[in-house]
C-alpha cells in the first residue's frame, strides 16, 4: 500500500482528501503545516507528498527546499495543491523541483490521475537507478555524455516555454539541471542601472542550470528562452547519484564545463579588448550556432540581446551591422539577420 503525505491547512479540506485517499487504497499522514510535515515525512519516508503552499509557519515552497536537500527524502515525488494560479507560482514551484501542480478546486479524478502518473513514474526511475547499483562493478547503463542525456530525455521531467519567458531567476535555489531539447536559452545578469549583461547562450542538447551538485545554492544570473524552447529536468540529487555510479560520464560533464569556462572566457576578452567589429562578428556566429540557424535561415534575435552579448552599445551595434549588411557579409529583411558569409565573419573574429 503506498504511502501519501498530505499537507494542507484547511481542517474541512485536509478531512475531505483523505477520506478520498483513503478509499482509494492509499495509506494517508497528514499534516496542517510545513514543520509537521517535514518531521512526518524524515519519519515515515512517503512514496508522494501532496502539499498546499500557503501555510502558517512555513510554506510548501520551504517544505520542497527542505525535503529535497536530505538523501532520505530528496527522491519523494512533490506535487503541489494550491489555489495560487499565477503563472509565476506555477514555475517557483516546478523551478524548485516539484513533480506536478494542481489547482484547487480540482476533480477527484484529476488528483487520483496525477497522484498515479507520479507514482508509476517514480517507480520506473527508481528501478532504473536500483539496476545501475547492482551493476556497479560490471557492465554500466550509462557509459557516456550521449546516454546521460538520452536519460534526461526518457526520465526528465519536461517544461515548455515560450520565447522571452524566464525559466529561472537570479536567486531562485538551483535544485534541477535541465537538458535543452529545443530551442535556445540566454543568461544574464543586470547591472547596477538594470542593463543585461548576456554571459552565456546555450543551444538544444547543452546542459543548463550548473551550479554546485554539492549545495543548493541559488541561481548566480536569469535564464530567458530566445525561442520557443523545451526542457528535461532531473534533480540535483538523482543526477549526483548517477555521477557516482559513472565516473567516467562524471568525467564528460567536467569537460563539458571546462569547455564553457573556456567560452566565457573567450567572450571577457572579446568584450575587453576586441573592437566593435570583431565582438559583433563573434556574437553573431555565437547565437547562429546557439539557434542552430543553417545558411539561409534568419536569426531572430533582438538587437538588444546582441548589444548585450558583445558588450556594446544597441547604437555601436546597429552600425556594424549595417557595414556587414554593405560588405555583402549579413543581410536584413524584416529585422531578421541572415548570415551569408560565415567564413569571413569567422576571419573578422
């Protein structure tokens, strides 16, 4: 019999669902506020945790942070019930870590569908991560940076967003790492007068969300969608347990990251020393490949986002593209930038 943590501060409410719980063959602990069930569930090691957000004493988002930074209870599937229906909540929560998100009032049916979606898929993962410790010292699952990501793909929990939407705040606690499986995304931070200060571009099938695997410390810079783009998120701590069982993908993952510090470093001295010309060139042929543009296609792409990936003025920017558009090098239709002479703009860099 599987066991469910229901957290909720409605007497009449909490009384309601676990009576459904109940009936529907789960064994159900409750509790009315976020320290409660943070004790009950180190306690009692629930198979899925149904949580309200807004709470006394603690809310379900400190609930999530705090299960999910133990290795007891950092595997147990969340989903949040909760009739905060803003879209920001919405990503908080999923950004967190949390599994799924229901909005009160909700059909019994709606809750026993989730509840099982998440339990069956848990358990899929679990047996997954079980054959890879049995296997520990004979032939592994995941040998290689391609497998790992194949696992993201069939095991990570999927976002959609559209394009300019956040996927992360600067600030917000780093709980997951994402694999772009299309689409590209930006990072940035501001400034002391609010202008972005793009750091980095990523492409479909890079890794996104890197920080310490050790802590969960919180997002050093902004994560936008350029595009249209689609994610697979797997938690910090099941992608640590993955790590230890392979080192040498362990392996590939530090030299995925060397190559990214080997990037941003390139991109400081472009911005110190480089002239107009050559940063515009370089950041050009820096989101062609991000956007995964072919020769033909436009790059759609903000001046704005341009000036601030090169370290320039929009002015300064706009300008140099112009003389690439005179040079034969770009051309201009609708603000759509197409790249007609790569190798050139390559020389230029």
């Amino acid at each position: 019999m599987k066991k469910i943590l229901l957290v909720e501060d409605d007497a009449s409410l909490r009384e309601n669902m676990e009576e459904l719980l109940d009936l529907s063959g789960f064994l159900v602990s409750s509790a009315s506020n976020g320290r409660k069930a943070i004790e009950l569930a180190k306690k009692e090691i629930p198979d899925l945790v149904l949580c309200d957000i807004m709470m006394p004493e603690m809310d379900g988002y400190t609930v999530l942070e705090n299960l999910s930074s133990h290795k007891e209870t950092c595997h147990i599937p969340f989903v949040f019930v909760s009739a905060k229906t803003e879209h920001h909540d919405v990503r908080k929560g999923m950004n967190l870590g949390a599994d799924d998100y229901l909005t009160k009032p909700f059909e019994e049916e709606e809750l026993l569908d989730t509840i099982n979606s998440r339990l069956n898929k848990a358990a899929t993962l679990n047996k997954t991560l079980l054959e890879w410790h049995s296997n520990k010292g004979k032939e592994e699952k995941i040998r290689t940076l391609e497998q790992l990501k194949n696992f993201f793909d069939d095991y990570g929990k999927p976002y959609s967003f559209k394009k300019e939407e956040g996927i992360y705040n600067e600030g917000d606690h780093s709980n997951m790492v994402y694999l772009i499986t299309k689409g590209a995304v930006k990072c940035y931070r501001l400034d002391e007068q609010g202008k972005e200060l793009i750091t980095s571009v990523y492409a479909t099938d890079e890794f996104l969300g890197f920080t310490s695997l050790m802590d969960h410390i919180p997002h050093q810079e902004f994560a936008v969608a350029l595009e249209d783009t689609e994610l697979a998120g797997i938690s910090k701590s099941k992608l640590k347990n993955i790590l230890e069982e392979n080192q040498h993908v362990s392996l590939e993952i530090l030299e995925v990251m060397a190559e990214s510090l080997s990037e941003i470093k390139e991109q400081l001295l472009q911005m110190a020393y480089s002239s107009v010309r050559k940063r515009t060139a370089h950041t050009l042929l820096q989101f062609s490949r991000a956007m995964g543009n072919k020769k033909g296609q436009p790059l759609k792409i903000a001046r704005s986002d341009l000036a601030g990936a090169a370290g320039v003025a929009t002015e300064s920017l706009i300008r140099t593209l112009s003389d690439f558009k005179n040079e034969g090098l770009i051309s201009i239709e609708n603000r759509d930038i197409h790249i007609l002479d790569s190798e050139t703009l390559q020389q230029i860099v």
